[in-house]
C-alpha cells in the first residue's frame, strides 16, 4: 500500500489478509487485486484510501464471492465499479482531511477520468445494491409459535430417573475430578504461575466436557470481568466459539433423520468442518441446491448456516441445571452472587433453547421488530428447514465482536514484538523506530476507541428497544453471538434460542421500576419489589427500605466511590438481590430474567467501553417508549 513504516505496511496486509481469508480462492484474490491496483500514489492520503477501496468489497451479503462471480461474468465493468467507489471514498476522505476545496476538486478530476464508463459502472453498482435490498426485504412464511418445552426428563418413570441422576452424577465428578485437584494444588502453591495455568486449562477442558448447561453458565460469567480476574474471564470466554463439536457424520445422519433426504440431494455444497461450535450445537457453512432455496424454487436465499444439535445435549440439561443453582448458593459467599427468585420459570427460559423450533420463532420475532433498522439484522428462516434439532438460517457476513477485539490485541502485540526485534538488530534506528511505533499504536486505539464506539451505540441502542419497546429480549447477548459488518456498520445476532419477556401485567410495573432504579429513587424501588415478592414471609419494610437506600447511595450517591465513572449496573442489581436474598423475598421468574439478561448485555457493553454509563443512558428509552408510565395506575 505505498506505506512508509513496517508497522502501517503490516496493518495493510493486515487489512487484505482478513479479507482473503473471508472467502478464498483465485476470484477473491482478483477481487481484492482490483481494489488495490488503482493505488499507486505512495502519500498519506493514498494509504488512507486504501482501506476505503477495500472495504466495498466486504459490503453485502454476497462478500467476496459475489464480487468474484460478478468479475467472472463481466470484468470489465467489475472494473469500472471498484474504481467509481474508490473515486467516492477518496474524495470524501480529501474532502475531511483538506477543509472541502482540495476534495472537491479531486473528485472531479477521478470522476471525470472515469467518464461514459464510470456513469455506466455507478449505474450497476446501484443495481448491484437494489439486488441486496431486495433480498434482505424478501418475506417468509412464519414459524408457528411452539408449545412450552416439556423436558423428556418429566415423563419418566422414577427408576428411570434415579438411574439417569445416578449415572449422571458419576459422569459430572469424573469430569470435575481434575479440575478438583488442580484447585487443590494451586491452594497449596498459590504462588507458582505453572500451576495457575495448569488450574486455568482444567477449568476450560473439564467445563466444556460438562455439558450444555456448565457452558452456558461459564459464557454468562465470562461476560463478568467485574467480578473476575482477566485470565480467568479470558479463559471462559473460549465457551462463546470454541465448545466441543461433535463429528460431521452425526450431522449429516440427523439432516438425513430429519429431512428424509441425504445432504447431496439438499446442498449444493456442505462444509463438513463446522465453523462455529456452542453450548447446544454447532454450525456448517452450506448452499442449498436452487429447488430448496429458502425462499421457494429458483429463489435468491441459498447461502445458509446448518446448526446441528448435539448428541444428548438434551437429556443432560435437565438435572444439570439443578446442579448449577448449588453451585450459585454454595459460591454466593466467595463470588458474591446470588439468584433469590422462582427458578422453575427461569428454568423454563433456558430449556426452551433445547427446541430450534422455538429459535427460529425468536429470529423471526426479532426480524420483525427490528424490520426498518439497517444497523440490526437476524438471520432469515423458513419454517420447512426448521426441527427440534436442525436449524437452517440464511448465512451472515461479518466478523465476530470476540474476535474484533481479539484482532486488535494481537495487531498491538505483533507491533511491539517486531520493535523490540528491530531494538537489537538494528540499534541505531531505535529512535526512527519509536516514532513510528508510537504513531502505529495510537493510531491502532484511535481506530479500536472508534469501532468500539459505533458497536456500543449499535448494541445497546438494540438492548433498551428489546426491553423497553418490544418486551423482548435477546437472553444471550455474549461477544460470540454478533457480528459486525464495519463496511456498511451493522452488526447480526445469532443464536436467539433464550429470550425473556414479562408477562402483561408486570410490564408497565417492571419500567417504572427500572426508571426507579436508574434514577436512585428508593421509595419506588421498594414498592415495586414488594408487588414482585412471590415470598409469603414477612418482609420487615422499614429495614428493607434502609438497604435499598444504602445500596442507592454506594452507587449513586454524591458520596459514591470513583463518582466520575459512570454506575456499575449489574453491581448495583447484584446488591439488591443480596438485600433480596436477606429479607427472605423470591422474586418473579420472569423480572429475574429480564435483570438476568439486562446483566449479560451490560457485561457487553462494559468490554466494548468501560466508561459508558448504562443506568444514564437508559432513562431516555424509558421516557420515550414508555409514555403511559407516569400515568396513573399500573
């Protein structure tokens, strides 16, 4: 790319790398080389745009290898495309950096350049992209709402069941064994890093040997670096994206089971290695043959994510939720965590993802409310690719949230690392190299505060509209199930199996509730706790009231600590629960999980920007989706 430095050369083969990996092949290289040829110019400016021309590429569901099949069909005109976005994005970048005249200017000198065949290529471009509009507007027909999910479990008999729980728990402490002992160990050597370590990858291995349940719980904790260590929140976020899979041939024999038709009758093509993995099941990466199109025969909706449950994963889940909520109560005292509320309806909502019936209802429920917001997508399906245990979606482009970040981290490391290489192969351009480092890693922030800042701004502008809006909300809200697409700054959310709402009555409650509780009024927060008390106890409310207002001021007070960083919501949530929990009250299964899933997307939230203020920020969604409020009357 012309650059100046090593360190910028690296982020621009950086930049070409992602995207050659995304798609592959001799198209996706002759894609990606058109973008780039055009770029002779060796200034600052150049290198800038550089990115610019790359990233149409990545825009569109199609990715790098639509751009490919539309090269293969017509080069030429391909051709001129690249170059009339290229044309634009220099020119608007000229524009920002120069004060307006020298980009203006620019502009019409590249437009005029391209002349008759840039008209002719901005022409197709925007066929090109009223194609994608069409086909991210195209309707299916819906899901059926399933039935609550009833759990195998509960139709058994009772030696079938005391047979499975016995089974079952000789399974879960020859798991655990070796986590166990590492524990042990690193109590004794607590001040040896080997063992650390050696502790740190038992608890990831025996984890994900657990099972469903286990993983989902390491996933929410891992959203929680609040309330752990950074090595041990690095260690569980490996459960978002890197869960045991199970081997292709039990997938293609339960597309079989449940479609009645073999793989190659279905697909076009079909990955056997499985892009992602998690708690429930995993994905492959296909392309249904144009007969089975999602949207009809001959239809446009043939790129598709095939997740495949896994093998037992619903027999397991059953007894091993019960083992989760011990585990909650015996580590309240250590981890400072506690869930005093109805789980068995809470139970319900976790269960419930077991069904990809009930996902796939989710997804279209989502879509369907966030139908007009270009910044929010979910995945397309259609009611006869969908079972209990098969899911078929439209496929997503973008990278995962994880990842981002991860990517960011990594480039900042491999920066440093090659410094300090230079430092003692060539000392006497120590200071030349400084410089260059110094501006490489600013710039690096500068652009991960950035992309970090739209992502917030997507993220929980999407959270408070589920909650407050819609009442309903994405119950699983971790870094490995959104993408983000930054060419066209959208993001996609997958793996909608959990999601939580209130029931009719408890809605309008629960949002003058949450303003209570965002604007530190203690007499609200009271009232509206006792109405969701599912307790028959006593509550001694005058004591209750000194806690709440004690927990209002730790947090909200003018006397709070650090007062110019912004509320630490799920905290503050935690330490009504604990007053909760001490009173004796049981909150309503369905106001649980709904605080429950507000934690896990704050948790999002805190990852991606520290310093944004949740409670804050969450009043105006409340005023202005919730008007009724302040009526009279719940």
């Amino acid at each position: 790319l012309g650059a100046s430095c090593a360190p910028a050369r690296r982020f621009g083969a950086m930049l070409l790398n992602r995207a050659l990996a995304r798609r592959g092949g001799p198209l996706a290289r002759r894609s990606a080389a058109m973008a780039i040829r055009p770029l002779g110019l060796r200034s600052a400016a150049a290198r800038q745009y550089a990115a610019a021309a790359g990233r149409p590429l990545l825009i569109g569901r199609g990715g790098l290898r639509a751009a490919g099949r539309r090269l293969e069909a017509n080069m030429s005109t391909a051709r001129v495309v690249v170059l009339r976005r290229f044309a634009a994005s220099a020119g608007a970048a000229a524009e920002r950096a120069s004060g307006g005249s020298f980009g203006r200017g620019l502009l019409a000198v590249t437009v005029g350049t391209l002349g008759a065949g840039g008209m002719y290529g901005y022409w197709h471009y925007w066929r090109m992209d009223e194609a994608l509009r069409e086909e991210e507007e195209v309707e299916l027909a819906l899901v059926p709402e399933p039935s609550v999910f009833v759990h195998p479990y509960e139709v058994w008999p009772w030696y079938r069941k005391a047979w499975f729980a016995m089974r079952r728990s000789l399974y879960l402490a020859w798991v655990f064994a070796p986590f166990v002992a590492a524990s042990t160990c690193l109590m004794i050597f607590s001040d040896k890093p080997a063992w650390r370590e050696l502790w740190l990858a038992q608890m990831l291995n025996c984890t994900q040997n657990a099972g469903a349940a286990f993983q989902k719980f390491g996933q929410w904790l891992s959203m929680r670096p609040d309330m752990f260590p950074p090595d041990v929140i690095e260690t569980l976020s490996k459960l978002r994206s890197d869960a045991p899979s199970h081997p292709t041939s039990v997938s293609r024999e339960t597309l079989r089971l449940q479609f009645g038709r073999e793989v190659a009758e279905m697909f076009e093509s079909f990955e056997d290695e499985p892009v992602a993995s998690g708690s429930v099941g995993q994905v492959h990466r296909a392309r249904l043959r144009p007969e089975f199109a999602l949207d009809g025969p001959g239809g446009k909706l043939r790129d598709v994510a095939v997740k495949v449950q896994h093998p037992g994963v619903v027999d397991s889940a059953f007894m091993d939720l019960d083992i989760v909520w011990k585990v909650v109560d015996f580590s309240q005292h250590f981890l400072h965590m506690t869930l005093p509320f109805n789980r068995g309806e809470f139970d319900v909502v976790i269960q419930a993802q077991m069904d990809f019936t009930r996902e796939a209802f989710n997804l279209q429920q989502f879509s369907k409310n966030f139908k007009h917001e270009r910044r929010i997508r979910f995945p397309k399906v259609s009611h006869h690719f969908v079972t209990p245990t098969v899911l078929v979606e439209t496929w997503a482009d973008g990278q995962v949230i994880s990842n981002i970040l991860e990517d960011f981290d990594n480039t900042k490391s491999n920066i440093l690392e090659d410094f300090d290489t230079a430092k003692t192969t060539c000392k006497e351009a120590v200071t030349r190299c400084e410089d260059a480092v110094d501006e490489a890693l600013a710039s690096l922030a500068k652009t991960k505060r950035e992309v970090q800042g739209r992502l917030c701004s997507i993220l929980y502008d999407m959270s408070m509209k589920m909650m407050v809006r819609d009442n309903f909300v994405h119950g699983d809200l971790h870094g490995g199930n959104i993408l983000y697409s930054e060419g066209d700054n959208h993001v996609t959310v997958l793996d909608a199996g959990i999601a939580t709402s209130l029931d009719r009555q408890t809605f309008k409650p629960f949002g003058k509730f949450l303003h209570a509780l965002c604007s530190g009024n203690t007499d609200t927060i009271v009232e509206y706790l006792q109405k969701f008390n599912e307790s028959k106890l006593v509550v001694n409310i005058d004591e209750f009231k000194q806690d709440i207002q004690a927990i209002m001021d730790k947090f909200m007070g003018p006397l709070r600590i650090n007062p110019d960083m912004p509320v630490n919501a799920a905290d503050m949530f935690g330490e009504v629960m604990f007053s909760m929990q001490r009173h004796k009250m049981l909150l309503k299964g369905d106001v649980a999980s709904t605080l429950f899933t507000i934690s896990i997307s704050e948790g999002l939230i805190r990852q991606l920007d520290p310093t944004f203020d949740v409670a804050t920020s969450a009043l105006p969604y409340v005023v202005r989706f919730m008007p009724s409020l302040f009526t009279a009357g719940d």
